[in-house]
C-alpha cells in the first residue's frame, strides 16, 4: 500500500516540475523562442550529416540519438516558448515573404 502512495507522491512532483518549466518557458520573450525554434536546424542537419563520417555503426547511432535529441529538444522548447500567437506571428510572417 506505500508503494501505491509513494508513487503517487512522486507523479505529482514531476507534474508540478513540469509545470514550472512550462511556465518559466512561456514567460521568455518572443525573441527568445525563434532563437531557439531555429537552433534545432543545425542539430536536424548534424544528426544526418555525421552518417558521412568514417567511424563504427554504435558511435553513429549514440551520435544521431544525442543530435537528433537536441534538435527535438530546441523545437519543443522553442514551439513552448512561442506559444499559439507567437506560432502564428512566425506563420503569417513566412506567409508574408512569400507573397
């Protein structure tokens, strides 16, 4: 029966990590979530190109599994940080240019 409680306990701490994090990231500025949306290009690209390089099966599977991780990481954060309307501000921006 603790274990049942101890769990519990535990979920609702990470919960409520997870929404200080969520909230920490939404307070940053607009400025700060495009800078961060476009780090995951370089990483997206790095976790592909290391295929080229000359080394074993394993470094380059730990190698894409870390570069691909944070250019998933730089595009979560970076959507969180935007949030709807900074999403759709970057949206109607493109949209803009390509007219």
């Amino acid at each position: 029966m603790k274990e049942k409680i101890i769990l519990g306990e535990a979920t609702n701490l990470i919960k409520h990590l997870f929404n200080k994090i969520k909230a920490w990231l939404q307070s940053l500025s607009f400025r700060t979530g495009v800078i961060v949306l476009l780090c995951c290009i370089p990483f997206y690209i790095l976790s592909f190109a290391q295929m080229l390089l000359p080394i074993g099966a394993a470094a380059k599977g730990v190698l894409w599994t870390i570069l691909f991780g944070l250019a998933k990481t730089c595009q979560y954060g970076g959507l969180t940080i935007l949030g709807v309307e900074g999403y759709n501000r970057v949206r109607n921006w493109f949209k803009w240019r390509k007219d």
